[in-house]
C-alpha cells in the first residue's frame, strides 16, 4: 500500500479551512440575531443584522447541502 502523503495533507488543510469558515459564518449569524434582540429590547430596529444573519444561515445550509452532495455523488 502507498499512501500519497501531499494529497492527505492537502485534503486535511482543505477540510481545516472549510470547517473554521463555517464556524466564523455560523458565529456572525448568532452575533446578527443577538444584534436584533439588543435593538429590540431598546426598542429600535434591526432589520439589516436579520437579514445578514440569515444570510450567513443560509451560506452555512448551502456548504453543508454542497458537501453531502460531494460524498454522495
């Protein structure tokens, strides 16, 4: 058996990336609805830390559904 060595740290970097950039995504996502209860409960609005929050949801749903593509294909 031969194992590629620059092609499993390549794939183990690439996977790195990937989890840390969804973790950032996930935490602006909170971060925007903690924003929005802040605003509200001082009685303003916040309607672009909604929508930045949902779109951060969003990118995170559309990496994960890529991903489960990935293994399944």
């Amino acid at each position: 058996m031969n194992i590629d060595w620059a092609t499993l740290g390549s794939v183990f970097g690439v996977s790195l990336v990937v989890t840390v950039a969804l973790v950032a995504l996930f935490t602006l996502g909170i971060m925007g609805l903690s924003r929005q209860e802040r605003a509200s409960a001082q009685g303003g609005s916040a309607a672009l830390a909604v929508t930045g929050a949902y779109a951060c949801f969003a990118a995170c749903t559309a990496a994960v559904a890529y991903g489960i593509y990935l293994i399944v294909a």
